[in-house]
C-alpha cells in the first residue's frame, strides 16, 4: 500500500471552475469583438482541448482558440491568429443559479505574447473570460 493517504495527496484548496457547455465547435463561425479589421473568424483549433476519438473538438467563453480570419482587409484574411471567446449563444449557467446568453458567438484576437491585437472591444464580455484573461477585463467597456 502507498504511504500517502488520499487527502494528502489531493490537490490543496483550489477555487471551483463553474461547468461551462462547449458551444462553438471547430469550423464555425464567429464575428470579431475587437477594432483589429477582421469582421468575421472561422475556429480551426481550440488550444488544450482533451476529447474522445471521433468527437469534434469545441469551445466555450474563455477558451482560447486558434481561428482564421474570414472577412476583413486583404492584409489579415487567410491568416491564422490565437483568439479568445467573449460571447457564446448558448446559455451559461452562473454560480448563482441564474443564466446568461447572449446574442452572438465572439471572440477577441490575440497576439502569441497574451496581448490583444486591437485596442477596443464591442459589446458585452463574459465574466468568465474577463476573470481569465485581465487583458481584456482592462479593455471591456461592458462586463456582463
């Protein structure tokens, strides 16, 4: 038998990370909450996503993904860039008990160094991202 109990060898006191359903799968399509240029972004990869054989991989508020820019100015479409989901459709469910949607899948473009590419973001933010990501918590007019 091991030397080390069970308690001891458990994680000490972590804060509790709230449930949040992966509604954005790779390949859909999202708009661009930021003033970067890019209107529109497709999800190739999301980045840390353990799954099962077969399932397709999806993200959820906060995440990080890597996405490619669809519709904007001819110098960044075709490009890939890291990203981070703002806003997601499908409810999200609060400690609280109470839940929130919102009208649109977003995300915001980020730089490889954990910057962001642009200098504003449009709309709401999720707490949720906002509490991962203190980049964008600085730069949200609006945290919902």
């Amino acid at each position: 038998m091991s030397g080390k109990s069970r308690a001891v060898s458990a994680k000490g006191v972590e804060e509790f990370k709230n449930y949040i359903t992966r509604a954005i799968p790779v390949q859909a399509v999202i708009t661009c909450a930021d003033n970067s240029g890019a209107k529109t972004l497709m999800v190739i990869q999301v980045s840390k996503f353990k799954g099962r054989k077969g399932r397709i991989p999806a993200a959820s508020v906060g995440d990080h993904v890597t996405v490619v820019v669809k519709k904007g100015p001819p110098d960044l479409r075709r490009q890939t860039f890291g990203a981070v989901i703002v806003r997601q459709k499908y409810p999200v469910r609060r400690i609280a008990g109470n839940r929130i949607s919102f009208e649109d899948n977003a995300a915001v473009i980020m730089t490889p160094e954990g910057e962001m590419k642009g200098t504003d973001i449009k709309g709401p933010v999720a707490s949720e991202a906002a509490e991962q990501w203190p980049r964008i918590a600085n730069l949200s007019s609006m945290i919902v």
